[in-house]
C-alpha cells in the first residue's frame, strides 16, 4: 500500500514514541487516513510475528478496518456478535460490546482504539487493565473531552499529524464550501451540558419545520441530485428530515443505533450504490 509522506511520517513518530512510553495516542484529522495507518501498523507487526488486536465501538468501524486488511493480504478474526471468533489469526479486529462478555485474546502485543475518544469509559478500562505488557495506540481526529479534559490518565503521550489546513493545502483534502440556511437559529438561551449544548434543548429549537424546511430548500438550490448526509440532533428530528424530504419528491432514509442490523445494512450498502439521495442519520455515520 502506497502511503502518502504524512502518513509515513506519523508512523515513523507513533514507533518513536513507543520507544519511551507503552500507551501512544495518535491524532489525524477526519479524511486523512488513520485506518490506512493503524492497519499499516499491523501489516508490519504481523511479519513481525506479533499480536494485535483492533478494539472499536460501532460494527461499520471492523467493517471499513477489514475491508483494508484483506486488500492487504492480512488474515484476521472478529471477535462481534454474528461471528464465529478464530483467536488462533495473529490479528483480531474486535467490538468493545462483544469483546467484554468473552474471553480475551492471549498474548496481545499491540492494541490499537479506534476513535479512541470513546476510551473513557470503564469497558474501556477493564480490556487496557487485561493487557499491562501490551504497547497501545488510540487513534482519533479529537484527542480531547467535552469538558476540556485529555487523556493523560490513559496514554502517555500525543503524537499529531497534520492538521486540516496542511491537508488541504496539499491537496489531500477538498476545501469545503459552507452555506447556511437564511433562517434566523438564537442559541443564546440554551443551555450547556458538560461543555456542548443540552441535546434535548438544541434538538427543540433545530427541530421546527421551517428550519428543517429550510434544509430541503438549500439542498435543492446548492447540491441538487447529489448524495447527501444529513446529521440530525434526535431520531425525531432525523425523522422529521427525512419526511420534508420526501414530501419534495427527494429519496431519503433514516438510520439510527435503534435501527435493526439487517436494515441498518442494507440502508448503508444502498446508499453506497446511489439508491436514494438523503441519508440521515444519529450518531452512526459520524465516525469512519
């Protein structure tokens, strides 16, 4: 697999920095390629003869990371709900959910969080408290906390890439045109919780339909015909979208993490072959 220089870079920094510290976070941002580098990481300590596990907390994220390594040659188990886990393979790719109420692989040298911001909690915890001799790697493009806290209770040290600005001047990543929908949106009365605004509070003021109306406009105006994402507060507010959306004759289809697995597969494998236009979605396409 060809690298581009700043993923070679930040590879050659990562194994630096585990010459001094075990638990390494690294931090990239969205576009710029960490699962090419964290599956790097493991093409080179498999022909090393080393262990590795992948821990991550969404199904679509094993998914993407296994679709890498097979194009790579790297022979894998999953260790995920619906699968029959192989803890002989020298790679595991592993759902955090699953991989608490099993047995633990033995012998891990190299443990690798995907969207390690999630790492927090104490699923999290009890699976690094399984492996005290194990190096680490946490990827994620948001090495920090909505109450401002890092993480330096659970890695060492932070090794960065490039930031956006140095991607797009490189042409690694396209600069994005904003606009936004002329309707009037006062945030100043909602209140903050842990750092970001109140959910349900921020969902009451989005969720109107001359906002969400709004939406269906600017889209036809600036991204007619396109594919597009739409990120919403709520499932009712996601669903509302997808409603104004076909009331104007657009395709649409809502996914949330209440969506059965089957449907939620099939929505995302018909999204990708340009079945319908609107996706939106509660907090699943937001990572990978």
């Amino acid at each position: 697999m060809n690298l581009r220089p700043y993923q070679t870079k930040l590879i050659s920094d990562i194994q630096t920095a585990w010459k001094k510290h075990r638990r390494v976070m690294a931090q990239l941002p969205t576009g710029g390629g960490k699962t090419i580098i964290f599956n790097d990481i493991i093409h080179r300590a498999q022909k090393e003869g080393k262990r590795c596990m992948m821990i991550v907390h969404r199904k679509e994220l094993i998914t993407q990371a296994g679709r890498k390594l097979f194009k790579m040659g790297v022979d894998y188990g999953v260790i995920m709900a619906g699968y029959d886990s192989r803890y002989s393979a020298t790679v595991q790719l592993a759902s955090v959910q699953t991989l608490i109420r099993r047995a633990m692989p033995k012998g891990i040298d190299i443990l690798i969080t995907d969207e390690a911001h999630h790492c927090v909690s104490p699923t999290y915890r009890e699976i690094y408290s399984t492996y005290p001799d194990a190096k680490f790697l946490g990827v994620t493009a948001t090495p920090i906390r909505t109450n401002g806290d890092g993480f330096t209770d659970l890695y060492d040290t932070l090794v960065c890439g490039p930031n956006v600005s140095d991607l797009i001047a490189g042409g690694y990543l396209v600069a994005p045109k904003i606009y936004a929908a002329p309707t009037a949106l006062d945030l100043s009365k909602i209140k903050k919780t842990g750092g970001d605004y109140n959910e349900r509070a921020l969902a009451d003021a989005m969720d109107n339909k001359r906002l969400v109306g709004g939406l269906v406009e600017q889209w036809t105006k600036h991204a007619y015909g396109r594919q597009t994402v739409c990120f919403a507060i709520t499932v009712e507010h996601s669903k509302h979208i997808v409603e104004q959306y076909r009331q104007a004759g657009i395709s649409a289809e809502h996914i949330d993490g209440a969506t059965p697995q089957d449907s939620r597969d099939k929505i995302l494998a018909d999204f990708a072959k340009g079945q319908f236009k609107i996706l939106s979605n509660v907090g699943i396409v937001t990572e990978g």
